[in-house]
C-alpha cells in the first residue's frame, strides 16, 4: 500500500469513505430500465407534497453522521420555499439495500410522490427496483452512474461530468494531447472511460494511457513508462485519476523527480485536489488543474448551514439541499405532472447548493464546474462556474 503523510491521512479518511461507499457496485438497473420513461405519479399542486427522504440512519456512526447532515440540509431548502409546501417524511435504512427496498416501498404506500437518497449505490438500485412499477422517481444521493436508469437519478457529481469540464477547458488553453494515468481498479477504469470519453467528445487527442496497481512498487513502476509515454508521442498533459488517500501523495513526488513537471506535462485531476485542505500542500501538483463546485455557491449553502445548525455540513450534504430544491422548482409551476420523468429532465436545470445541475435522461446529472489551480498552496480560479447551461464550460 502506501504511504500517506500523516498530515493528509487522518482528517482525509474521515471525509472519503462515505464517498467511496458511494461507488459501491450496484446490480443491473437493466431490469427495470424504461419503466421510469415519462411518467411519475400525479400531484396535487394545491396540497403540500408528501416527499420521502431515504438517509441512512440507524446503520454506523458515520452513517448516522451523514444521515444527519442530510436531513438537515433537506430542512434548510424547505425553510426557504417560496409559497411551495413539501411534506417531508424521513425514513432510514441503516446504510443497507434490503432496508432501503422496504422504506422505499412503505413511502410509497405511505403516498411519497418521489423519493429522495438513499446514499449508497446498492441501496439506491434496490429502492429504484421496489418502486419501479408504481412509476415512482428515486433522486438518489449516489455518484455511481450504473445504477442510473429508468426511475433512478443520481445526485452525486460524476466522473463524466468532470472530465468533460477539465479536458474541455484544456482543449481550449492548448492542452489537447493528453496522457491518462489511472488506477487499474473499478474507480481508476470508469475515471479512465470518462476521460477517454470526454478526449472523443472535445477533439482532443489520446495519447495513451498507464495504469497502475495499488501498492507503491507499481506505482513507481509506473513513472519510467509514463515518461516514455509523454516523451514519445509529444503529448502536453498528464490526467490523473488517484486522490490524497490513495497514490497522489506519492505521484506528487516522483513524476517531478522523474521530468514530469506541470511546467512541461500540464497535470490535470478527476479528483478535488482541495479536499482534504493538505492536499494543497502537496509540491509536486503546484499548478495542476482541478474541477469544484462553484465556490460562492457552495461557500452560501455552508455558511446558511451552519448558522443554522452550528456546524459545518459534509460535502455531502448539499446534495439533499439540491434534491427539495429541485422538486420546489418543479412543484411551484403547479403542474400535476411536475415530478414526472419529463419534467424532472428540463433542459433550464435547477439551482442548488454547489450552482447549476441539471438531471439528464440516462439518469446521470451535469453540474456548472469552476476549474482550480494550486498556487503557493492555495486554490486560484481559473474560469468560474457556468451560471446557465449553454455558457462556458458547457
């Protein structure tokens, strides 16, 4: 394995494990695929709108934790509707797919008109299944887009969505031969797919691609093949798949020591390279690009959180926020087909906690993405996020 700085690895593991539970593997959304198509039950606009909010408390402390931050955030949105009336019902399901099958079949039976969460991707697929054919909607919290499909969205940002801003943002700034470096296992080959992807989608051009096992001897086996790589076909940007927790720390130290510098090889991230705030520290990636959030969006949504409840919210927290956001943005045109399959995937999008998002038709979302850079170990923008779908970066 490797070895992490012990400045980065404590605080880092507290945030990354919900989010790496996010990924877990999910069963075939095929099965129920298309059930979702246009429809979604009936509402009545005059009455408040019974939405079921599926977290995953009474499962570990962390669960607890982010069931918490969750519910909260669902709170804050409705505290703010505007002559919008939700009825917010809120079940746990203890982090686990059977639990969550069942509380999605017993809020729809309770008369949930869509059902926000749950969090974990497996959970998330079983609610979608348990619900599919009362024509219910499932707004999950997951970022795993192979549950996507049918009735089920996903919430969480995707690796599409961010390659798609950065290599797109490179294209544009010269950075077009582009080197992939990833991990070879199912994280680092569906950030590899979404990269090569995104090079296909932005006439950008694919110089090759490294992967490299978990351990720190492949890693550093890695480095003299992605020298050569960079080297032999010209390319002008490195992308990497791994963050803090796993083998950025060490990529930051050898690939410079190696030749491969941002001064030559314009490195570029999937991941949030200001997440934990070490990373920031971290030499070797001084001047690398990354995607966040809009920041004045984000810094808001934190700063009303934490008026309100005294504490900072996780990251992802805001993805509940978004969820009643989206649904008041659809309820408030007082339409009995607002929460229907159709309306959910407008094209206007919704305004949420981290910016712009809108749902797309395979069940994955687009979310307005600012890019980064790291300067004297802070964050410096280098384009803001898009404030309307069909602006810069889209």
């Amino acid at each position: 394995m490797f070895a992490i700085p012990s400045t980065i690895r404590k605080p880092f593991r507290l945030l990354i494990l919900p989010l790496f539970a996010m990924m877990l593997s999910a069963c075939d959304p095929a099965a129920f695929a298309g059930l979702g198509g246009g429809s979604g039950p009936k509402i009545d606009p005059n009455a408040p709108v019974p939405v079921a909010l599926l977290i995953p408390r009474g499962g570990s402390a962390s669960d607890n934790l982010l069931a918490k931050n969750l519910e909260n955030a669902a709170r804050l949105a409705i505290s703010d509707l505007d002559g919008v009336k939700i009825d917010l019902r809120v079940y746990g399901t203890a982090g686990k797919a059977g639990t969550a099958a069942t509380a999605a079949s017993q809020a729809v039976a309770d008369g949930a008109k869509i059902i926000l969460g749950p969090v974990y991707g497996e959970a998330a697929n079983a609610a979608g299944v348990a619900v599919a054919e009362a024509g219910v909607n499932v707004l999950s919290f997951s970022n795993n887009t192979t549950i996507a499909g049918g009735n089920v969205f996903v919430l969480g940002p995707t690796f599409d969505n961010t390659a798609n801003r950065l290599v797109s943002y490179a294209k544009r700034n010269g950075k077009d031969k582009i080197v992939v470096l990833h991990a070879n296992n199912i994280g680092g080959q569906l950030g590899r797919n979404a990269i090569q992807q995104a090079i296909a989608a932005n006439g950008a051009t694919l110089s090759g691609s490294v992967d490299y096992a978990l351990s720190q001897q492949a890693v550093t086996a890695a480095i003299p093949k992605v020298k050569a790589m960079m080297s032999n076909t010209g390319a002008n940007a490195l992308f990497l798949t791994a963050n803090s927790s796993t083998a950025l720390p060490l990529l930051s130290q050898m690939l410079p020591s190696a030749g491969v510098t941002n001064a030559k090889s314009q490195y570029i991230g999937l991941t949030r390279w200001d997440v934990p705030a070490q990373t920031l520290g971290l030499d070797g990636i001084q001047g690398g690009w990354f995607a966040l959030p809009d920041p004045g969006a984000t810094a808001a949504f934190s700063a009303r959180y934490n008026a309100a409840y005294g504490s900072k919210p996780l990251d992802i927290a805001g993805l509940a926020f978004d969820g009643v956001a989206a649904v008041a943005s659809l309820v408030k045109s007082r339409k009995g087909n607002a929460l229907t399959t159709t309306a959910l995937t407008q094209g206007a999008g919704f305004r949420g906690a981290g910016g712009i998002f809108r749902l797309l038709p395979d069940g994955t979302n687009q979310r307005g993405l600012a890019v980064a850079t790291i300067r004297s170990k802070q964050v410096v923008l280098l384009e803001a996020a898009p404030q309307a779908f069909g602006g810069a970066g889209f």
